[in-house]
C-alpha cells in the first residue's frame, strides 16, 4: 500500500472530487463520491484489480473537498 500522491492517487482525488460534485448538481446527494470510492475498492478486491484503502482514502479526500465547498457555497458560510 502507498501513501504518495502519484498519478493514480491523483485520478483518485480528482474523481471523487467530480462524481460528488455531479452528484450536487444533478441529485440532491452529497454522498456520490464516497460511494464511488467504496464500490471502486469493492470491484477491485473481489475483481482483477487491485485494492488498496489509499486508494479509498484519496477518492474521499476528493469527495469531502466538493461537499465542502458545495456547502459553503449553498449555505453562504464564508
């Protein structure tokens, strides 16, 4: 398992970042991205590839930067 933020950390922040940020605009679901994340890690254990929770982890961080800034910016916080 590695922590370093290399181009496949990288895909991951960056698509839990934008599936939770669809996930704002077309539904009224926060969770979108986290979700991903889970799933993703699910298909790749029980699938060909392979698992890692940095991988998890990176994909959250993503998802957590989008819904905190949709919060911000639907309920005015700054």
């Amino acid at each position: 398992m590695s922590w370093e933020f290399k181009k496949d950390k990288k895909k991951h922040l960056f698509y839990g970042f934008f599936l939770s940020l669809l996930g704002m605009i077309f539904w009224p679901l926060y969770l979108t991205g986290f979700a991903a994340g889970v799933v993703k890690e699910v298909i790749d254990k029980y699938g060909s590839g392979c698992s890692e929770v940095a991988d998890m982890v990176y994909t959250w961080a993503g998802a957590a930067l989008s819904t905190g800034l949709g919060l911000i910016l639907t309920y005015n916080l700054l």
